[in-house]
C-alpha cells in the first residue's frame, strides 16, 4: 500500500508541471504570430509611403509641363500684341496684364530681371486647383532670338511640407 501511495504523488506532480509547459508554449506562439503581424505592417505601410510619393512625384511633373505649356503658348503665339510677351532686353516692354494662364493673369504679378541690352528674364509663379503650383522662367538672350524656358513644378504649394517633391521641365529653342 505504500507503493501505491508514492506512485500517485509522483504522477500528480508530473501532470501540474505540463499545464506551465504548455502556457509557455502559448506565449511564445503568440509573440510569434505578432512579430509577423507587425513585420506585415512595416512592409505595407512603407509600400504605401512609396506609392504616394510616386503619385506626389506625378503631380509635381505635371505641374511644371502646364508651365512650360503656358509659357510655350505666349511665347510663340503672342495674338493681340504687336511684340513677345515675354522681356527680350532693357528695351522691350511686355505688357502688363492681359497675358492669361489657368485663367489667371500672370503678367500682373511676373517680375523681370538681369535686364541688359540683349537679355532678360521673367519668372511668374502659377498654382492649380489641385494644390499644386509651378515658378516659371522665360530667359531671353540675343535679343529674343535665343529662349530658355524652366519650370519647376511641385506636388504642394506648401513650402514647409517635409514631403513636398519637386521635378523640373527645360525647354531651348
């Protein structure tokens, strides 16, 4: 009867040591699957900062093509004004209004620099519906016979953004 008696206790405290074993093995499961989950969502999260910015990088292209387009339209189509649109030289005079982009009036708020008696340049800014914008830069040399055109065209108008992406557009002719 002794015998009997030290058999089961040895069983009993075998049996309570694999109910721990087996919470163990749960934990560890579950810190398993969660290290995955997150692992999933650091992958799906970067791929989604990286598609925005491919789109945000479209936007900025775009920008900057409809200034250039702008630009090339006034530049070589000037109807309405007897010279260009844009400055050629200390004595050219570009109108001051009139010249229409984005139905804005661009002339009324573009500047004119680095005149001499063959070159100077105009910049004007544009912004679009859309919350994206573009400066632009007609330069002008050989007294108009040689141009220059530069945008740059940005996803948001946002000068402090940390994610603001700009592209560029030349044009020589």
């Amino acid at each position: 009867m002794i015998n009997e008696y030290k058999d089961m206790t040895i069983g009993s405290g075998t049996k309570n040591h694999k109910k721990g074993y087996l919470l163990l093995l749960a934990v560890l499961l579950a810190s398993i699957i969660l290290s995955i989950g997150l692992g999933i969502f650091v992958i799906i999260n970067k791929s989604l900062i990286l598609a925005s910015t491919g789109r945000d990088s479209q936007f900025a292209f775009y920008a900057a093509d409809s200034g250039i387009e702008c630009a090339l339209y006034w530049d070589r189509r000037h109807a309405g004004f007897s010279t260009g649109v844009f400055a050629t030289s200390t004595s050219s005079s570009p109108p001051s209004s009139g010249v229409l982009c984005n139905s804005a009036d661009i002339a009324s708020s573009w500047t004119i620099s680095n005149q001499t008696a063959n070159t100077a340049d105009t910049a004007f800014n544009m912004a679009f519906a859309n919350g994206t914008c573009t400066t632009v830069t007609v330069k002008k040399s050989d007294s108009g016979l040689t141009t220059r055109l530069e945008a740059f065209g940005f996803n948001t108008c946002n000068t402090q953004s940390p994610r603001r992406i700009e592209r560029a557009v030349r044009v020589r002719y």
